[in-house]
C-alpha cells in the first residue's frame, strides 16, 4: 500500500482530478447547450479543481525525481 504521509493513497487524488475534469467538461456543455452562463462558469471551476488537482499530483511525483 502506498505511504499515507499525504493523507490519500495517490489513485484518490488522482481518480478525483480526473472525475472533476470530465465532470466539469459535461457541466461546461450542459451551459453551453441550455444558454446558460452561471453552469458553464461552474463547469469551468470544476474544470479548472480537476486540473489543479492533476498538475498537483505531477509535481508531487516529479519532486523526487
């Protein structure tokens, strides 16, 4: 089992940017399709979470390179 020093096993934080990314992306369409402003905004947070979160997980691993 992976080290729990980050408090999450790194599949979590990882599972979890990527679900965030495609969540994110189908509530950024839903806006774009229904017209509406304030849910592509949100979608673009999730977006912008779920990227976060991945380039997150990147550095992390690439710091003890």
């Amino acid at each position: 089992m992976a080290a729990l020093g980050d408090r999450m096993p790194p599949i979590v934080n990882k599972a979890a940017a990527l679900f965030a990314i495609v969540v994110g992306f189908l509530i950024a369409a839903e806006g774009y399709r229904t017209g509406s402003g304030w849910i592509i905004l949100a979608g673009v947070a999730a977006l912008g979470i779920g990227l976060a979160l991945l380039a997150l997980k990147i550095s992390r691993r690439n710091r003890g390179a």
